[in-house]
C-alpha cells in the first residue's frame, strides 16, 4: 500500500514540475527576446548618437572634476608654502647659530611681529642715505600703519617689536655687521621706538623724539653703538665687545646744517647742547650762535 500510494503521489507531482520547468523556460525565452530587442534598439544610428552625447557630457564632466581638484591641491600647496614662509621668522631663520635670544621672547603671534619688522626696515632702508633720518622713519611708519595696524594699536606687541629690533642690533654687531642696513640701522629704529612707545602708551606729555641721537646711532662710532646695545638688553652678550670698543672716541653731530667740519662730526666730550630743548648739540659757540 504504502508503495502504490507513493507511485501515486509521484504521478501528481512530476507533471507539476515539468510544467514549472516549462514555465520558467518560457519565461527565460522572454526575456532573451526582450534582451535581443534592446540591443538591436541600442544599435540604431539614434541610439549610438544618444549614447555618444552621453558619453561627451560624462567626459566633460569629469574633466571639469579635474580640473576643479588640481586647482584646489594648488590652492593648498600655495597656502602652504605662505604659512610655511610666515613661520620662517627672522629668529627661526637664524636658530641654529644663536645662542641667546638678547631679551626678544617670541609668542604665537610672532610671525606677526617679525612681518611688521621687515615692513619698518624696508621702508626705512627703501630712501637714499642723503635723506634726513626724520623721513626714513616717516616712510617706515606709513608702511606699517597701512600693512599691520593690529600691530602698531597693540602696546605689547610694539614693546616686542622694539625687542626684536634691540636683538637683531645686537646680533649684527657680534657677527660684524656694523653698517647702515645692519646694526646701525637696527639700534636707531630701536632709539626711535623706544621714544613712540613712550609717547603713545606711557607719557603723552614727553613729546620730543630725539632725531639727533636716532642719527648719532645710524653713522656713529662703534663705542656709541655697542654702548646703546649693551645697555638695553638683559643679557650679558656685549660686554666683551664693548670692552674692545670702549677706547673709541665717542663721536657726535653738530647739528649747524653749515658746519665746516667733515661729516659734522666731533668729539662728543667737547660739544655744547641746548640748554632749552636738550635734543640738539653743536660742535662750538659759533655753530650755535649761526
């Protein structure tokens, strides 16, 4: 029985799954033609046409992609080198032969300070030696005002310009770099600003800059300059310079524009000064008096 009976079921159940094989069979010449019908649609000239146009406007896409990353990375690699340019700072540049920083402590904004300073010295230097230091400064001024007004409106970042200004005076002289555009250069900018500073942030009432001794220090002796120096920085750096100078006759300026000795300058113990103003000096009672 048990053997009929499954003879039985199995007659019941192979046609249903011959008619599933067929069924599925027709369902696979469908989509055979229907595959065959789409690709000789896709072959028709109108097609290719439309295809190629797909294709022109995926090309240009991406090479307007392209074009667009190349010049991002560009844009990058620019931005880059500018902040890469911004930390090389004066003090960096020269870290690995310094061995004291004179007083000058820089902050994370000192990328900042040392543009300011290159601003000041290019204006200062920009002006031919002839010229009375008084425009030097003015050219100079305007430069900075019109480039770094968060600097020159900031009290502590103008006393770390003038610190800055005090360390690359001094690291010029004891390398030997005396001249003007060096370490004379340096200390009459420092002189001037330690006068700006006094005015604008501490003493309103003393209001006479010293353009004399800002001159002095620009084409001076070396004693008058290391000595300046020396007497502004914390550190001991310079005393064994100044006591190789210190036997140089201290020099000044007559400040009689029709004085007749060479460069108006004379020795400093025998000038006469203004009683009046305390800012300029002669080098006899005839220069004055004219």
């Amino acid at each position: 029985h048990t053997c009929a009976l499954l003879a039985v079921l199995l007659t019941i159940i192979m046609p249903s799954k011959k008619k599933k094989k067929s069924s599925r069979g027709k369902a696979r010449k469908g989509s055979n033609s229907k595959k065959k019908e789409a690709a000789a649609q896709e072959g028709t000239p109108d097609k290719q046409m439309e295809r190629l146009n797909i294709d022109d406007d995926t090309e240009v896409a991406l090479l307007d992609e392209a074009i667009k990353l190349a010049t991002a990375e560009e844009e990058a690699l620019e931005s880059r080198a500018i902040e890469e340019e911004k930390s090389s700072t004066i003090v960096s540049r020269q870290s690995r032969t310094i061995q004291c920083y004179h007083g000058y402590v820089p902050g994370e904004d000192h990328f900042i300070i040392d543009n300011f300073v290159k601003t000041f010295l290019s204006g200062f230097n920009s002006l031919g030696g002839e010229t009375y230091v008084g425009e030097h400064i003015n050219v100079a001024h305007q430069a900075t005002r019109e480039q770094h007004p968060e600097v020159g409106n900031d009290y502590c970042k103008m006393k770390l310009v003038l610190s800055l200004f005090l360390f690359q005076g001094t690291q010029a002289v004891l390398e030997g770099r005396i001249g003007i555009g060096d370490a004379r250069s340096f200390a009459a900018v420092a002189f001037y600003l330690e006068d700006y500073i006094t005015f604008c942030y501490e003493d309103e009432a003393n209001d006479v800059f010293d353009a004399v001794k800002q001159l002095e220090l620009l084409i001076a002796d070396q004693h008058t300059l290391v000595k300046y120096l020396r007497k502004n920085i914390p550190c001991s750096c310079l005393d064994e310079k100044y006591k190789q100078v210190k036997s140089i006759t201290k020099m000044g300026f007559c400040c009689n524009e029709n004085c007749s000795l060479p460069s108006r300058m004379v020795e400093r113990s025998t000038m006469l000064y203004c009683t009046r103003c305390r800012t300029v000096n002669y080098c006899s009672r005839e220069c004055q008096k004219a």
